[in-house]
C-alpha cells in the first residue's frame, strides 16, 4: 500500500474514532447537540452512499487503491454506529 493511501486510511480511521468520542460529548447538551447530530446525519444520510459507490468504481477500474474503498466502508460504519458501538462497548466493560 502506498505512503498516501496509508495516511488516508489513517485519517479515516480516526475520524471515525473521533465520531465515537463526541456522541456521549453531544449528549451532555441537551437540545443543541442532539440537533447537529441529527442534522448532520440528515445531511450525509443521502451522499454516503454515492461516495461509496463512487469509489467502488474507481476501485474497479484500478484509478484508486482498495484502501479507500475499505477506508470509506469503515468509516461509514463508525459514523452510522457509533451509538451501537459505543453502548456495545460499554456493556463490555460493565458501566
């Protein structure tokens, strides 16, 4: 994999980390952060999918590393998630 594709990867994998620490931080608030939460959702629910789809494309056709494609499915699913993940993890660890 190249040094590019790599940091890409990276940086997607934590910017799904970072999605999994603001939940419980926009639960603290109690209007505004369920707001931008929802709204962001709202706003990425329809794009997601042809981002993906586009990527799988160029995956396909050998213009972009699989790291992407791989990259965009995890990220996808720690953003769309993340509350599941994170109450799966706090079962796990009893709190």
């Amino acid at each position: 994999m190249s040094n590019t594709a790599q940091r890409a990867l990276t940086f997607v994998l934590y910017a799904g980390l970072l999605a999994l620490q603001a939940s419980p931080a926009f639960a603290q608030f109690t209007g505004a952060g369920s707001q931008a939460t929802n709204w962001v959702v709202q706003l990425l629910t329809p794009i997601v999918p042809l981002a993906v789809a586009v990527v799988g494309v160029l995956c396909l056709t050998g213009r972009v590393n699989w790291g992407w494609f791989v990259g965009g499915l995890v990220g996808t699913a720690l953003f769309f998630g993340r509350d599941q993940v994170v109450s799966m993890f706090r079962g796990w660890l009893g709190a």
